[in-house]
C-alpha cells in the first residue's frame, strides 16, 4: 500500500478590474510532504505566480509570470520559470545546471459538427 501526504499553505489575491478578462490572479505559498514513491518534496513559490486571461489560449488562465522551486529527497531541486514574454506559454526548468525550455499549446477541441 502506498500513501501520499501533502501539507500546503497557499494565498491567493484576486484583482478585480472592470473588464473581468483583465482580472490578475497573483499566489504566493509552499507544499510539502511524501510521494507515492516515499520520497520527501517541497514546493515553494519564490516569486509570486501571476494568472491571467490570455487571448492566445482562448481568453483561459495562464501564468506568465513567476517561479518554483522544487525539491526532491531523490532527485534533487528543480526550478521552474515562468517569466515569459507574456502568454506566449513558455517555461523555463533549470536542473542539475542544465537549462530545459517547455512550450504550451492550446488544443481547440473541436465539437462533432467540426466548429
């Protein structure tokens, strides 16, 4: 039998703007526990992680701005970035001295009538 354990404290501000599609969404916080494989984690929010609506992913929210430190009884620390040029989904994992950029697309599900 596995078990999971996972502790967190999270805060996030909503600021409200009269056009909700520019509303920002900004979360500070950290995580902790065990995995399924037993190895203790951390999570923390160095720098504060900004949502926004985004146009190029059909107006849902996206962060563009922020970073996370993780780390792993296992595998060590990892951070990951995502100060990008705004909503183009780009991510920035640095491990182990080594430098990993990870791009998002959105994937418009079309419905059964092809619109």
């Amino acid at each position: 039998t596995a078990w999971v354990t996972r502790e967190s404290n999270h805060v996030r501000e909503w600021i409200r703007n009269r056009n909700p599609q520019n509303d920002t969404v900004m979360i500070t916080g950290s995580a902790h526990g065990v995995n399924v494989l037993g190895q203790e984690y951390s999570r923390v929010i160095t720098e504060p992680l900004v949502l926004v609506h985004c146009q190029e992913y059909k107006w849902r929210w996206v962060i563009v701005v922020g970073t996370v430190e993780v780390t792993n009884s296992a595998t060590g620390t990892s951070t990951i970035d995502y100060s990008a040029e705004g909503c183009d989904g780009t991510v920035i994992i640095n491990k182990n001295g080594y430098r990993h950029n990870y791009e998002f697309r959105y994937n418009h599900r079309h419905n059964k009538h092809g619109r």
